[in-house]
C-alpha cells in the first residue's frame, strides 16, 4: 500500500511539471511582445526603445526561458502558500 501512494504521488509531481510546463510555453508562445501588451497606448506613445528594454529587465523577460520558467512556478507556488496563510 505504502509504495502504492508513493508511486501515485510521483505520478501526481510529473503531471503537474508536465501541466504547467505547458502552461507557461503556450502563454509564451501566443503573438506579441508581453511587455507591449501589458503598456498602455499612452506609455507606447512616449517610451523609447531604452525603457522598453528596462521593462523586460524588470520583469525578468531579458533571460533565458528555463529560468523564466523556475521563476514562474515558484512564484506560483508563493502566491498559492501565502493565499492559505
């Protein structure tokens, strides 16, 4: 029984690894750049290429995808833990 739950709990881990890896690739690979989208018409109008690259920067867009992609599920996992808090 006791290998049982924990074959079942393995399970359970690579389907979640599996489900939001393909989260985070589909939202990744929908058209557009994330920063433009998340800028107003207002910020576009008045922002140069400089702070537009200083936006990627801050929001970590600037580095490779697996490390997007850590920094994404942790932050998910945060936000679940301090939700039950």
């Amino acid at each position: 029984m006791t290998s049982y739950i924990i074959r079942r709990l393995l399970q359970s881990i690579v389907v979640l690894l599996i489900v939001t890896f393909m989260i985070f690739f589909t939202m990744r690979l929908l058209p557009g750049d994330p920063i433009l989208m998340y800028m107003t018409m207002r910020d576009m109008e008045g922002s140069t290429q400089a702070e537009v690259d200083a936006m990627k920067k801050e929001f970590g867009l600037d580095k490779p995808m697996m490390v997007q992609y850590v920094k994404w599920v942790s932050d998910a996992v945060r936000a679940t833990l301090e939700n039950q808090s």
